[in-house]
C-alpha cells in the first residue's frame, strides 16, 4: 500500500500503486529489457522467488502464462497471471507489498547541541508555491543555450556556493569543508522509497516512490550524506554539530541503532552520541562513521570481516565499535562486503571481502578480516560493488579489482588483484566506482559490448568528466541516440571524456531538460556517483544532472521519467524505458509535470546515490 502523506500533484498516468508495482517487478524480470520475459528468464526467477520448485511445477506456470505460447511473456500477460488468484502468484503479490508501512516510525532526536538542526518541519502538507512555467523547447531545434533556465536568486557579493574546481591537490573532503563553512544545508531525497530510505512521507509519487527530489523534515543543516544499497536502501546524514541519522532499510542492523524495524524517518545513532562525525558510508548490510579526531567506527554484518574485528561471523554487529588503524583517517568508504579508510599519511587501508582482487593487496584470500596495506599516496578511495579505486595526492588513479565490462579504464577487460595506474589522464580529483550492483543480468566477464555492469566515472581537476566501461542504456554519455546497447561494441576501455566523438547517431533529447550534444557543456563537474544503471555529476554551477535508466521509481530525479511520449504529448510516467544517453537536470520539471517546487531555485552542494534511491545536499541560491 503507498504511504500516508500528501500525493505528489503531477498529471502523468499512474495505474493503482500495486498494479504499478507488480509492472515494475516485470520490469525486473525482463533482464535484457526488450519489453518480454523470456522463458527461461520466467523460470528462473520464479524459481528463485518461490524457492525449490519442480521441474513439473515450473513447466506448469509457465504453459499456464504464456497465453499465446510463443515462447515468452509480456506485460500483459504477467499482469493476468498475478491477479489471476492461480498458484504462485501470491508470491510476485507479496513481492509487492510495502515493507515500510508496518515499520515503527521513529522521531528525530534533536539532541543536545544548539547547532543541531530545527525540530521537524509541521506536519501539514508540505507548501507549494506556484513554480513559473519553464518554456518549451522544440526537441528539433533544442540547442545547449536554449535549455529552459531555472530562475534563480542572484548572489551577493559576498556569497559563494559554488566550488569551482582550482588546483590539483582539490580533493572530495573540499565539498566537506565548504558544507561545514556555509553551515550546513537542507537533504533531499527522491527515488525508490519502500523501506523508509527517503526520510519523508509528505510527497509520493509515483507510489510509494518520489520521482523528483523532496527535502527531509528536520534535517536543514546537514554536511555530509550517504546512501546505501541494495534493492531496498537506507540513508545516513551527518549534521553540522557532529550527529549521524540514519533511516531506511535495516539489514543486518545497518542504521546502527541494533535490532530493530526499518524507519521512514530520521533517528540518530545515539552510540555515537557525544562523539563528533564528520562523514559516514553505507553498503547493503553495513555502515562506516569517520569522526573528527580520525577514528573509524563499523557496525552491521560482519560475514567477510568487514568490521574489521580480526574474525568473520554470520552474526551481526549491531553496536559501531571502532576499527583498529595504525594512524587517524581523513576519508573511508564501504561496499559490498568490505571496507576502507585512508589515512593522514596517504596510506590506504582495506579489509573485508576480497572477491575479484578488490581489497587491492594483491592477495588471493577469499577475505581480510583486519586492515591490510593496500598503496600509499592516496588522497580518496571509492569502493564498488565488484571493484576499487582511489585518487592519489598528485592526481593520478589507481583501479583494481573485477574488470569484466572494461570498467578499470586499463585498455581491457581483465581483473587485478593490485592498484593499477590509468595512464596518459590529466590530473582527477575525485573518483565513483560502480555502488549498488551486487550482480549484473547478463553475468559478468560479457564477450561483447553494451552489457548491464560497472560504469566508472572519473572528474578531473579541470573539471571534465572521463567514463569507463559499459555503455549500457547510455551509462558512459558516449552515445547521441536513444539505444539499450546491448551487445553493442561501444564499450569504453580507456577513459572516455564526456563531450568526445560519439559511438552512434545524434539526436535531440526527448526532454528540453536534457542536453543535446556535447554532453560537456554541463561542466566544470567537482562530483559524481555512479549506481548499478544510473550515474550523475554535480557541477561547479550548483545544478546536478543526471542519466543512463531512469525507470521504475524515478532514481534520476528527472523530468524525463514523467515524459515518456515527449513534447507535446501528454505527460506519462516511462516505467520501463527511461533511457537518457546524455545529462538530464535533476530536481527540475515543468508545473506540467510536478507541481512540487523541487530543487527549483536551489544549488546543489554534494550527492549520494544507492542502488534505486538518491540523496543530495543544497541551499537556496544566494545564501
């Protein structure tokens, strides 16, 4: 069922939330997203859904399915199956179901501090000014300078949020120091929202998801944000007064509060209280916190001696213990598994699962359950899901683990068990490995191109933007057509730099809120984060943009998820075919669309994304 609050006023279709839900659930089982369930595809994952079935049971559904017996399923056929009462499809109904609603909602604890952000926002619907109409734009005549501008406060003198990308030693932790100067800023959140991961139930939609950012109740002055991953994903905010909050999903006691139910609302981890956090990081089943004297403290399962503590266990470590380094770090990150932390020296540490080689220790162990030297004269680290990398103090990058789809930028698809130097880059400041993709529909290790896999993105001091690896649904902005890629040889082995040759034709996006060709013109970029079919980039600007597949839940935050026939046409949500090859703006839409005030007027000062959900931090425009 979608969640108590105020609907999101949008004129774009919508089918009844469980209807849209169990579209979506195709949508999953379409795996190479043609449109069709193929019969395997069924097989497998009806059998992976209901768990040990026979081979009569299996061959059973199916016939009964596949109306038209040509093979495979399409949507409307699915939708008959499931509602049809028949055996099993009570299972795909529960799939469905909203995990959230029955979840306690806990308050946010204000704690003691006077720099800690005001009480929640009244619980009354959320206020909508009357958001001015954005000028339409001929996607036929679509050119950079005619994308529809938002209007904006103009800056004082004195005033500058902007980060304008200057020397080489720029480094992530400069978005930190910046947010703490200014004082922190409002979260927003939007994407999938069924676990509670969106910290606020005022506006849904579609569902019980939110397709344009919203800001979070009581959380105004925040410095740093988190998001992690798996299907159902959690939040972490740090406040500027030291405070971490977490909500969302809580597998294996993730959020740090222990046992306990996912939340829909912010709470701070009260066994950090009295400490001071400055960042945190979150994977599918644990979480990280850096504090300010350099201590790392861990929480969550602890299968691959992730935590750090010396052994692997199946229990999980509900209370954040820290983690024994050799020195005080300035920067961690945690993934699938394991876990890292670069210390003031410029060593990185690293421990946890190593499958791939991605501890880069060039070790063959299955796991590391203690932290273990992977390279030094490092500045960040950014862990995927299957690989790693870090930017080093002078600029260079380093890439390591699974490098099936081309993601490492070595010229191949091979693997390395050790830091591997990209040559012949100019200076990068700061780096996203693929989060969020704790397996790929196509398997790994693809013989051709255009596979669903890592995409890695890496912005340089200049601020332009290098791609590397699948070009699936347009991941690496490589492309000027619409196209799924699939088995297309327009992979990406070397960095790629957005605004370069493109692979197939060009055409005009279908958004006037996206930009045509050369993709560059977004920049100078300071940020990105790449997810398991999405990424996006921050620019120096203040505005975010984002592309590659927004379906399903309106992960991207764009307005081309609620314009699914173009121009002109009338408005409807692209549940499954949401591919945007080039940089879509994100958290702006036309009245036509959203009638939610979004990220209109704000700028945007750091993201964060999980594997269907986003988060950013802003302020208006001119504080």
């Amino acid at each position: 069922a979608a969640a108590t609050g105020t609907v999101a006023e949008s004129t774009a279709v919508i089918e009844t939330p469980v209807k849209e839900q169990v579209k979506w659930l195709f949508s999953e089982w379409d795996r190479n997203d043609d449109g069709l369930v193929s019969r395997e595809e069924f097989t497998d994952c009806l059998t992976k859904l209901c768990g040990e079935m026979s081979s009569d049971d299996v061959e059973q559904v199916v016939k009964a399915v596949d109306k038209n017996k040509d093979g495979q399923v399409d949507t409307e056929e699915f939708l008959d199956w499931v509602f049809s009462g028949a055996q099993h499809s009570d299972k795909v109904l529960a799939e469905t179901s909203d995990p959230a609603a029955e979840s306690h909602v806990a308050p946010v604890e204000p704690g003691d501090s006077a720099e800690e952000p005001p009480a929640e926002l009244p619980a009354e619907p959320i206020s909508v000014p009357e958001a001015p109409a954005l000028e339409a734009v001929e996607p036929s005549t679509a050119e950079v300078a005619a994308v529809p501008a938002v209007p904006e406060t103009p800056l004082p003198p004195e005033a500058d949020v902007s980060l304008e990308p200057k020397e080489a030693e720029a480094d992530p932790g400069d978005l930190l120091a910046h947010l703490v100067g200014l004082g922190g800023g409002q979260l927003y959140t939007w994407g999938r929202g069924t676990d509670g991961q969106l910290g606020q139930d005022k506006v849904r939609f579609p569902s019980v998801n939110c397709a344009l950012p919203q800001p979070v109740p009581g959380l105004r002055r925040v410095v740093h944000v988190a998001c992690g991953g798996g299907q159902q994903g959690c939040t972490g905010a740090v406040t500027l007064s030291g405070e971490l909050y977490t909500f969302g999903n809580n597998f294996n006691k993730r959020l740090g509060h222990g046992d306990g139910p996912n939340l829909a609302a912010p709470k701070r981890v009260d066994a950090l209280a009295g400490e001071h956090v400055i960042m945190s990081a979150f994977s599918a089943d644990h979480g990280a916190a850096l504090l300010k004297d350099g201590r790392v403290f861990l929480w969550g399962s602890n299968r691959y001696g992730q935590l750090g503590r010396g052994h692997c266990d199946k229990a999980s470590g509900g209370v954040p213990t820290a983690v024994v380094l050799p020195g005080a770090s300035t920067f961690i990150d945690c993934e699938d598994g394991y876990s890292a932390a670069v210390l003031d020296d410029g060593k990185l540490f690293t421990w946890g699962c190593n499958g791939h080689g991605r501890l880069g220790q060039g070790v063959s162990a299955e796991h590391v359950s203690t932290p273990g030297l992977a390279c030094d004269g490092v500045r960040s680290v950014s862990l995927g899901s299957l690989y790693a990398g870090a930017v080093t103090k002078a600029g260079g990058l380093l890439m390591w683990g699974y490098g099936g789809h081309g993601n490492l930028g070595l010229g191949d698809r091979r693997s390395h068990s050790s830091p591997q130097a990209v040559n012949d880059l100019e200076p990068i400041r700061q780096l996203a490995c693929t989060r969020g993709q704790e397996g790929c529909k196509g398997g790994l290790n693809p013989k051709d191109g255009g596979q669903e896999g890592p995409h890695t993105i890496a912005i340089a001091v200049s601020g332009a933007v290098y791609t590397m690896g699948t070009c699936h649904k347009g991941l690496l902005g490589n492309l000027g057509a619409k196209d799924g890629a699939f088995g297309r040889p327009w992979d990406e082995f070397k960095p790629y730099r957005l605004g370069g040759p493109l692979r197939n034709a060009s055409e005009p996006p279908m958004s006037p809120l996206g930009l045509p060709p050369p993709y560059d013109a977004i920049g100078p970029a300071i940020q990105a984060v790449s997810a398991h079919i999405h990424c996006a980039v921050l620019c120096a600007d203040g505005k975010a943009w984002a592309w590659g597949c927004g379906s399903n839940d309106g992960r991207c935050g764009v307005e081309r998820f609620l314009n699914k026939k173009g121009e002109g046409k009338p408005p409807e949500m692209d549940m499954m075919k949401c591919y945007m090859m080039g940089p879509h703006r994100i958290g702006v839409a036309r009245p036509l669309y959203w009638k939610q005030p979004s990220l209109q007027g704000q700028q945007v000062l750091m993201l964060s994304t999980g594997r269907n959900h986003m988060a950013a931090i802003a302020l208006p425009a001119g504080e």
